[in-house]
C-alpha cells in the first residue's frame, strides 16, 4: 500500500493534476492546516528535491524520518530494531510529536511568519 501510494505521487505532480485532493480545511477557513502542501512537497522529496520539499511544507520533511523509523521498529524484528524501539516509540515522543504538530498549525497561520 505505502509503495503504491508512493508511486502515485512520483508519477503524478500536485501542483498539475485535477484529480488530487484539495484541502477541505482551507477551503472552508482559508487557513493552512499542518498538512498543507504536504502533498506536492511529498511529491518533491520523492524526486529528490528537498528544498522545494521544504518550501511547501517543512514539517512534513522532518515526520517523513520519525515515521519512517517508526514503522521500522513496528515491523521489523532484528536486534537493532529492538534496542531503538523504546525510545522511537516512547509515548513521550509521540506526545512531544503532536504538540509540535499543533504548534506548527498556530505557527503556519501566522501572518509573515511562513510562506
């Protein structure tokens, strides 16, 4: 599954297509969400673009390592995977990760402060 979306988003850009979502958050409020230009910057970073990636949505390209090691120590059982699981997946990060998230959806919306 996470193959398969990842290869949509490399063969599919965003920022040209009709057929990708819009963000119904900023529809509706005209405010970003925490997401916001996370898929064109997912896009981005698939094509090895890393600072257009950061351009359209920094936060994103900073969850893309913690997520990822995440799901490594999730599903893989080897030693390594073992030893760093507890701290990866200590409830206290994903606490601190989520009061990040809300501060950078406060943050986003600032004006001047992003984008």
């Amino acid at each position: 599954m996470l193959l398969t979306v990842a290869a949509l988003y490399y063969a599919v850009d965003p920022s040209h297509s009709v057929w990708v979502p819009h963000c119904p958050f900023r529809t509706l409020t005209g405010l970003d969400c925490p997401a916001c230009g996370g898929q064109r910057a997912l896009y981005s970073l698939l094509h090895g673009e890393v600072v257009e990636a950061l351009r359209f949505n920094p936060f994103l390209v900073v969850s893309v390592p913690y997520f990822l090691a995440v799901a490594w120590t999730a599903l893989d059982k080897g030693r390594m995977a073992q030893r760093v699981r507890p701290v990866v997946q200590h409830r206290w990060v994903a606490y601190g990760y989520c009061l990040l998230f809300v501060v950078w959806w406060v943050v986003r919306n600032l004006p001047g402060v992003v984008g």
